[in-house]
C-alpha cells in the first residue's frame, strides 16, 4: 500500500466535520414505515439492490480518481491504528466519494497532498495533457485506426495507453468481476421482488452488466424508462458532467473537422451513480399531474418546427415520472461535491435507448429536497428576501420548479449538442431552467397552477439563485445560475433594494422566455465560438451578487454535506 500524505490539517477536518460545516441528509432509517408496509419478497429484493448500488460504489470510485480505492485503504488501515486525521478525513472522503471535491463555497477539497483531480478523472491516463491528447487522436486517425479511435470517444471506455497511442477498453470489460457480483444481485432480486415488470428490467439491466454490449444497455433503459407503478426503485445513473477532457477535442477545430469527416462523435465519459429506493405513491401521483400538458410544451417550445424533440406534440409522451423515498444513493449519484442531485431525467441524449424508441424517466429525491432546519429558512429569507415578498416563498415550489427543470431536459433539440464541448452541459442546465419558468404562465392559463402558486414559483425560484461564492466553469448546475441572476438583473426581472432582491414578478416570465429562445438557438446550430461568448458574457459574478452571497455565508456555515443511509447499512449486513 502506497504512503499518503493529509492535505488538511487537523483544524481544518474538525471544523469542515463539525455539524454547523457538515449538512447531513438522512435516506430512509430501518423503522421507516415506507419500508415496514413492504412486502416480503421487496424486503429481500431491497437488500440484493442494496449490495449492488455499493458495489457500483466502488466502480466509480476508480472511474473518479486513479487512488481512491487505494487511499480508502489507507484511511482504513490508519483509523485501525488510532490515527485521529484518518478517521476525520475518511468523514469526508465517504461524504464526497472520492479524494477531490469541491465544496459549498467553490474551493477545491484534495484530501492526499499532491493528488489533484485531472480533467481526465480516472477514465483517461493520469499523465495525459490535452495537447497530447489531441495529438495522439490525430495521429491515429491520419493513420486510419479508426475504429480504435471510436471506442476511445465513446462514453463506455476507460482510455489506457497503448505504446505511442491510446486504447479504450470498455467499461464492462474492464472492472468485469465487479460488474458481474452486481449482475448476480439484481437476478437475487428479481427472483423475490413482487413487480413483474421491474423484474424483466433488472434481468435485463443484469445481462447488460455481464457483456460490452451498448445495445444491451439500450433495451435495459427502454424498459427501465417505463417503470411507472413499482413499489421498488433502482437505477444506474450515467451521466458524464465530471469527464473535462473529452470536451477539449472541440477547442481544437482541426481535429474536430477530422473526426466529423469520418463520422465520429466524441461523447463525453459516463460516471455511475446507484439508487435504490421506495417510490412514494401519493408523491408519484401529484408529479403526474403535468404530464398531459407535456405535448402543448413541446408545440409552444421556441423554433419547435426546426428540430425534433423527445417529446411529440403529436404522439404519445414517453415519459414516466415517479416520487422515491431514498433508500441509498452510491457512487456518482450520491457525491456530495458542493451540492447533492435533486432529481434526474434519464437516460441523458447521447444514449442509445433513445435511438430504438426508448423514453425517459424522472426520479424526485424525497430525502434530500427535505428541509430540516426552518428556522435557519426564515433566517436567509430576513437576510435577503424583500419582506413584502415572504408571503410568495414556499419551499415546496422549489419542489414544482424542480419538476419543471427535468421535463424541460426532454424538450428542445434531441440531439446531445456534443460540438458545444465543455459549455454543452451549462447550456443544457440553462435550457432546463428557463424551460421550466417560461412556461409557468401558460400552466397557469391551463389550470396546473393557481396564480398564487405562479408567484410562488416565481419569488422561490429568484430568490434561491443566489449562491453563497462564486463557482467554478466546471459546475455547470451553478454557472447557470450566475448567468441567470446576471440576464434577470439586467432586463429588470429583480432589483437590489437596501439590500434585499424584490422580484418584479410579471417582468420574470418573459425574461425566461427570451433566455430560452437564445439557449435553443445555440443547441440547434452547435458552434462552440458562441457556445463560449454566449456562457462568458453572461457568466459574471456582480457586486449584487457578492452582496447577498456575503449575507447567506454569515447564516449557512456548511461547507461539505453528506449523506447518512442507516437501513442500507443494515440490509449491507444481512
């Protein structure tokens, strides 16, 4: 086992570890009713789906960083010993996965001295720069390996060095023992689990596992994305917001040119994530209030006759949605690195279930969008919300904005934008935004929301905009928001006044509209040049900004959050 050496100081780890620093999100304890009312068979099922979100724990965490799973050892090892910075440091390293993170304030947490996080995570070799990088994809496509270069572009591989050039071994193949324990875990469920139809997808999802096949993948997520009334949830999420190297090759126009000439698309790498969970049934059925409105979205989106969209106007809206009460979230899904996912719409794009017919699915996270402290609530809102405006802030309409945001991923141009590069997965984000609030008057105009819940939204969602420090251009989730606060203020959406945001409510919805027809402008024609001018003009931080972000650190200390799972841990041990 290699030596590590702590990056943070023992101060540091007891103060980033203390509660006032350290938010904690309980998933689902063993005395929940949620779980108690299961039937058997789910009970059992539930702990086979446990076992294998944790092994795709360990997967990702080689995936995230070439020393993680080293290092854990080494955490593990000293804490046997009595070593007190171990054990503080491994507090982190569990909330985060991983030994570099970033925080709630943007600054970037390395707990190894000397490891610092690479664009290329642990999917690319750890001494490659993106020079090389290019160069080496250049020079084998001019040497016509292009099949070699393919499967180095694609979203499944894990890039190694190979001589003078690069390989890309699938995924699949590469962690292939892990893989299988959790193939073997999902047939265990399916054998007690009491749903038929979820069984066929975790039979499907397990051979999936079991071979490189990306169309195995393909009619796993084409049945997962029906789920609808299933009293278990399971999911392996791929997503690829953490792979920065991959969107490079965009930056360089020669060697763009070259693989559009070949037909070769770089995709971005996958991170994978696991949840496991009970859907709640009266949660499910309020999400599914909006799904007959989806087809009119989709007419009223903006340029909708110059692109195809995941959902038709005019066909049946493939689109399930359902309430979870968390039981686990592992690996990917469950980092907690400035912030924790409140919901997902699956599968991204890019996948190729969507190509044979697949749909898309949406998971709310009942745990972590649960607000524990009230009082601090009121606290911020004294802080920097005009108090005439109180009245219109509902914690619950972040909730419906939410809801917003995740069918707003399945509206607009189908196609994954891979030619935006590092800005593709902001503009995404944004769009997502904008969606959901340029729509809020015609919802209302249908009869989805009364026009107090329209304010609501309206004030809620301004007001939660702000963040607490300004981030950093890989966390597209808070790029986003910065450029929103910036596009809002300048078109009078909000004013400062004695330094409180009063929202100019009618003024927002159509500010949102406009956003949005730029957002879907740059999608449709995918030129990198405006992707970045159009991210960087808006992308700046404000003195009014600062202003309120000074105020919100004064009343929310956090800098790391975690995730505590005591009945997965139970069910890990029977």
């Amino acid at each position: 086992m290699s030596d590590f050496e702590f990056n943070l100081s023992i101060e540091e780890l007891e103060k980033r570890t203390h509660k006032d620093y350290l938010m904690t999100k309980k998933m689902l304890k063993s005395d929940a009713p949620e779980y108690l009312e299961l039937k058997d068979g789910d009970k059992e099922a539930l702990k086979h789906l446990v076992k294998a979100a944790y092994i795709l724990e360990k997967i990702n965490m080689q995936i995230d960083c070439h020393h993680n799973l080293e290092f854990k050892a080494f955490l593990d090892d000293e804490i046997q010993k009595g070593n007190r910075q171990a054990e503080l440091t491994k507090i982190l390293f569990d909330a985060q996965k991983g030994i570099n993170a970033i925080d709630t304030m943007s600054n970037k947490i390395n707990l190894a001295k000397n490891i610092e996080e690479k664009p290329g995570k642990g999917v690319y070799p750890e001494d490659l720069s993106k020079e090389e990088f290019h160069y080496i994809l250049t020079k084998m496509i001019n040497e016509g390996k292009l099949n070699e270069v393919k499967t180095i572009l694609t979203q499944r591989s894990i890039v190694e060095r190979d001589g003078e050039y690069l390989k890309g071994i699938d995924y699949i193949d590469k962690f292939k023992e892990d893989f299988s324990k959790m193939a073997d875990e999902l047939e265990k469920a399916s054998e007690v689990s009491t749903n038929s139809d979820f069984n066929e997808y975790l039979q499907l999802q397990a051979k999936a596992l079991r071979k490189a096949d990306p169309m195995l993948d393909a009619y796993a997520d084409k049945k997962w994305a029906t789920l609808q009334d299933t009293p278990l949830e399971f999911t392996i999420t791929r997503e690829n917001y953490e792979d920065e190297m991959t969107g490079t090759i965009a930056e360089n126009k020669e060697l763009s040119q070259l693989l559009e000439k070949h037909g070769i698309t770089p995709t971005p790498k996958d991170f994978l994530g696991g949840r496991v969970g009970i859907v709640n049934k009266k949660g499910t059925d309020a999400l599914m209030a909006i799904k007959k409105y989806l087809p009119i979205l989709a007419k009223n989106m903006p340029f909708a006759d110059e692109y195809e969209q995941n959902i038709s106007p005019d066909k049946d809206t493939k689109q399930t949605m359902v309430d979870v009460d968390l039981v686990a979230v592992t690996g990917d899904v469950g980092a907690y690195r400035g912030g924790i996912t409140l919901a997902e719409n699956l599968p991204n794009d890019d996948k190729l279930s969507l190509t044979i017919g697949g749909g898309r699915r949406n998971v709310y996270h009942r745990q972590i969008r649960f607000i524990s402290d009230m009082k601090k609530l009121q606290e911020r809102l004294d802080a920097v919300l005009d108090k005439e405006q109180h009245k219109y802030y509902l914690d619950e309409a972040d909730h419906w904005f939410t809801i917003g945001h995740e069918n707003a991923h399945s509206l607009g141009p189908k196609k994954a934008c891979e030619t935006l590069g590092k800005y593709r997965n902001i503009i995404e984000e944004n769009k997502a935004d904008m969606g959901s609030l340029a729509f809020v008057d015609l919802l209302t105009e249908l009869g989805m929301y009364t026009q107090e819940q329209r304010m609501q939204i309206i004030v809620t969602t301004i007001a939660d905009n702000f963040l607490k420090s300004k981030p950093t251009l890989s966390q597209a989730h808070r790029v986003r928001t910065v450029m929103q606060n910036k596009y809002f203020s300048e078109r009078g959406a909000y004013d400062i006044i004695d330094g409180k945001i009063h929202v100019n409510i009618d003024k927002v919805v159509p500010i949102a509209k406009e956003m949005l027809s730029e957002i879907i402008r740059i999608q449709i024609e995918g030129d990198f040049d405006k992707a970045e001018k159009y991210v960087l003009d808006n992308f700046v931080w404000t003195d009014n900004m600062e202003l309120i972000a000074q105020k919100l650190q004064k009343i929310n200390k956090t800098l790391n959050g975690r995730t505590e799972s005591e009945l997965a841990e139970k069910l890990l041990k029977e």
